[in-house]
C-alpha cells in the first residue's frame, strides 16, 4: 500500500444497536398515534402502523422498529450459490465476515438507502484496495425527479412524427424523437412529465420509468402512429407484430454494401427504404462495376445519383414507408434504356420483403419466381441484419443528497469526477457521465441487476449510485472520513448510523463485460 493511504488509521466504527433500528423513525409526530412511526426517508414523512410498509414499500414498521424492507445488493467475483441470502453478522458473533476478501466483494446502492435529508453521509463508505492503493467506494441510492429514460428501439417501422406524444393510460409520458440508424428513439419520463403536469400524470410517469428500469414489459401509445409493447432486452411488438431485424443500412448502403453480389444476378435493384431508396445502376457502386444503366425511374426527390428521398410517406411497410406494391414507387421505365427481359429485383432494408421481376415487351414488370442464386443475396441481407432489441438507458442527474452524502464541499467531487478521478457505477455498472457542468449520468439498465430501481410517490425515482476513488482523494475532496469503514466491518453491521441498513445481504454475481468496479485506480487529480 502507499505509505500516505494506510487503512489502519480508518476511525473505529460507532457502536451499533441490533436489530437494525433505523433513525428514520426520529422526530415522532407528537399527534402520531403511538404504535406508528414517522419514517423520513424522503419528503413525503409517512406514518407507517405496525407490520405496514410505507407509500414506497422501501420501509416497514415492524414491532415499532422501522426497518429496511430490501436486502442490501453486493457483487462477489466468486459467488457462493448457497450464500445468496445471508444476514448481516451480529457484532460478537463470528468473524467470517473478516475473511471475505476485500478485493472481492463490491457494495452496490441497491437497497442502501438514501441520505435525505441531505446533510447526512452516505450509508456506506466502504474502504478497500486496488493494485495497492487504497480506496474507498461512499454508496447510497438516490431520490431521482430529474431523471429520464432514452429508448432505443431497432425497427424500421414508423413509430409516430418526431415531437409527437407518447402515453400510457391515457397520460403523456414522454416524446418521439429524432430517428438513428435503423432505430427509432423515445424521450419518456423527465421531471416535466413527473412534477409539472396532474398528479395522474405524475404517477404513470413514474411507473412507465420503475417498470422499463427494471426490465419488464410496457405497452405504450404514440399519438397519430403506432402501438408498442416494449421490454429492455427483448424484440419491441409493434402493432402487434413482434419486430425481427434491425435493417443492416439505409437502402443507398444496402446496394453499396451488397453490390457485387447484386450485379451478378439482377440487371436493376431497387432497395426501398423510407429515407433514402438505393437504385443499383444509377448509383456509384453500379457505375464502378459497370453496370449498364437500366433505365428505370423511381419517385421522390433524387438526392444524389442512384439516392432518393421521399419515395413513399413512413409506415410499416416496405422499407419502414406506407407502402405494399413496391412497383407503386416506379414512375416510368424508359424506352430508350430499359429492354425487354430486363431483370428487377426490389428489396427492403432487411430483406424480409423482396419480390422479383422481369419486364415484358412493353416494359412492364412482371413478377416472376426469384432464382435461387437472387434469393441467396436477399438471404445475405437478412444474414447481416442484427436482431432487434430495445435498449433503455437511465439518465438522471445527481442531487442535494447525492452530492451532500460524499463531501462537505460538493462542488470538488464534480470536479474529480470530469478529471476521471472517481469512477462512477450505478448498481456496479458503468456509468456515463455528461460533459458539462454537473452529474449528468446515464447507464443501460440491462448492465444493472434486476429491480435496481425504486420509487417514492413525490414522485422521484430511486435508483442505486457509486462513487468509487483513491481513499486520499477522498479526504482531499472534504469527504466524511470518520464514516470510512473497512469491507469487513461494513458486512458485519450494515450501515454506519443503522440508517437504512437493511436486516440481510444479498449477493450477486457481476453482470458480464461490466468489469470489475473497483479495477485500477484513477489517477490523483
């Protein structure tokens, strides 16, 4: 270890009460009946009667104690199946918690609780070691009412008009945005949706953010467009129609990408897509392998050679437009270029629609049986089309409490943590954070484990932070050194203060490709 970082100086944890009673429950209420106590969690102050739980189902009187309802979550690199589960260890009753290596186990804000209101430290202020530095990871879950959810849904489908609504229950939830690469985007929740409109409006917002953060299924609507049911991880159903491919490229890269291939078998191809429709030999491509030039002319607004825009209005047909003839986007076939014989081929994007033509002596297309060496290259597009998922990142941005829970002066732990010298994990998942002023950050839920996220009805998201740094940035960013407590003491008795520790433990598993998240230490600022 470096000589300036030595853990043996850390303070002597305080001398905690079992079983865990939280101070939650302090002040009383002096008109509160006397078998209810007053949690204080967050600002809405229930008064919780024995054996109930608050409004959040986070905390529960039990026998006049106010207690914890979750398990604590821990990351374990080496998992014990049978050791899932397991109480925190009561003071004086064994020492196993001692032999837990400290480079093993990681505390995650799952279930930690939270520092409202905020003056006080974090629950947990974990100190460890990395590569011989030592370090310290302060651990709390956070009271979210900014925060939000980008949707990433691969589909050709016309969802909706950007800007348009998106709702649940009749309530507007969210919006369309601008539409990537082979997917379509939502904006759903934000503190607008959650504060700023009726309180019905408020609370489906929030349960839209709860139930797609924890990876279950939700059906929204977008006005004037489309039906969906969506589920981090999983194909997204729209209209009813569960969604297969992501398209492999706009139609101008489709005939790019697939060119060669195409000019062996087709005189012509015409890959249709809502944005910009690639025709083969007007195209760069069909010119650089000497396509001879087919003469036949598509509608819409011609971009650049062989690239055009607007063929068709958006839909959920061919290519993500309107359409289910695709030769009702053909304008003309030119005499003094087009021929009898001629061979068409017309695709989508992802290959799952594609028809096969030849032109009569009037040059009229008429379909044909697609040859087997054409239905080969139709397949090959649909071979490099990836499956198509809906992907939901948390973005939230860190707060009073947060902020308050790890330093005196947060301010300079927003600094470090833009110089990259405190790593920032949401339930042991990396986490992007925004440049920019403030902690803007965001995390794909799917690298998070399941039900990472809680709510309060004020309405606010509770989701689980991180801040993991060398122990001597800690105390140079005026952190609460005297909560520091080594791994062991930490699995032993919870919390610091009782506030919040839940009665048990729970072990997980690091999700693959996460990384450890205590790894090599950031450089000091």
């Amino acid at each position: 270890m470096n000589e300036h970082t030595k853990t043996d100086g850390l303070p002597d944890a305080p001398d905690l009460v079992m079983p865990q009673a939280l101070d939650r429950a302090r002040p009383r209420n002096e008109r509160m009946a006397s078998d209810k106590v007053e949690c204080n969690a967050c600002p809405v102050l229930c008064q919780i009667g024995r054996g109930r739980t608050g409004a959040c189902d986070r905390y529960a009187n039990e026998e006049g104690v106010l207690v914890r309802v979750d398990p604590v979550v821990l990351l374990q690199k080496t998992l014990d199946a049978e050791a899932l589960l397991v109480p925190f260890t009561v003071r004086g009753e064994g020492d196993e918690a001692a032999l837990v290596p400290a480079s093993s186990v990681f505390v995650t804000g799952i279930g930690a609780s939270t520092t409202y209101p905020d003056y006080k430290p974090a629950p947990f202020i974990v100190a460890s070691e990395a590569a011989g530095v030592d370090m310290v990871t302060v651990v709390t879950e956070g009271i979210f009412s900014y925060c939000s959810l980008k949707v990433k849904i691969d589909t050709d489908r016309w969802l909706g008009p950007e800007q348009a609504n998106v709702r649940c229950k009749g309530e507007v939830v969210g919006h369309v945005t601008t539409a990537e690469y082979g997917s379509q985007m939502l904006s759903l929740g934000g503190v607008h949706h959650l504060t700023g409109g009726s309180k019905k409006e408020g609370r489906v917002t929030l349960e839209v953010m709860q139930t797609l953060g924890n990876k279950k299924p939700l059906e929204l609507t977008i006005d004037g467009g489309a039906q969906l049911q969506i589920q981090a991880g999983q194909a997204p159903i729209v209209n009813g129609v569960l969604e297969q491919r992501m398209r492999v490229g706009c139609g101008s890269a489709t005939v790019g990408i697939f060119a060669r291939q195409f000019a062996g078998v087709a005189d012509e191809v015409i890959v249709v897509d809502d944005h910009i429709t690639g025709v083969l030999t007007e195209h760069q491509a069909g010119r650089c392998l000497d396509m001879k030039p087919a003469g036949i002319k598509v509608r819409g607004r011609k971009s650049t050679p062989g690239r055009y825009f607007q063929v068709a209005n958006p839909g959920t047909g061919w290519g993500g437009t309107d359409i289910a003839d695709p030769l009702s986007i053909i304008e003309t076939c030119e005499a003094d270029a087009a021929w009898p014989g001629l061979r068409l081929l017309m695709v989508s994007t992802t290959g799952e629609h594609a028809a096969w033509y030849v032109l009569d002596d009037a040059l009229v297309p008429q379909p044909q049986p697609m040859p087997e060496a054409v239905a080969q290259v139709v397949a090959r597009i649909g071979e490099n089309c990836e499956p198509s998922l809906t992907t939901v990142l948390f973005l939230g941005g860190a707060g009073g409490s947060l902020r308050a829970g790890v330093s005196e002066n947060p301010v300079l732990l927003t600094q470090a943590i833009k110089k990259s010298v405190v790593n920032v994990t949401l339930g042991g998942a990396p986490g992007y954070v925004w440049p920019g002023g403030g902690i803007t950050v965001m995390v794909d839920v799917m690298r998070m484990p399941d039900n990472s996220f809680g709510t309060v009805p004020t309405p606010a998201i509770v989701a689980p932070l991180e801040f993991t740094m060398p122990l001597a940035e800690y105390q140079r960013l005026g952190g609460h050194m005297d909560q520091v407590r080594s791994l062991a003491d930490t699995l032993a008795h919870g919390a610091w203060h009782n506030d919040g520790a839940p009665r048990a433990r729970r072990m997980l598993a690091p999700a693959p490709g996460n990384g450890w998240p205590i790894g090599q230490p950031p450089q000091l600022g």
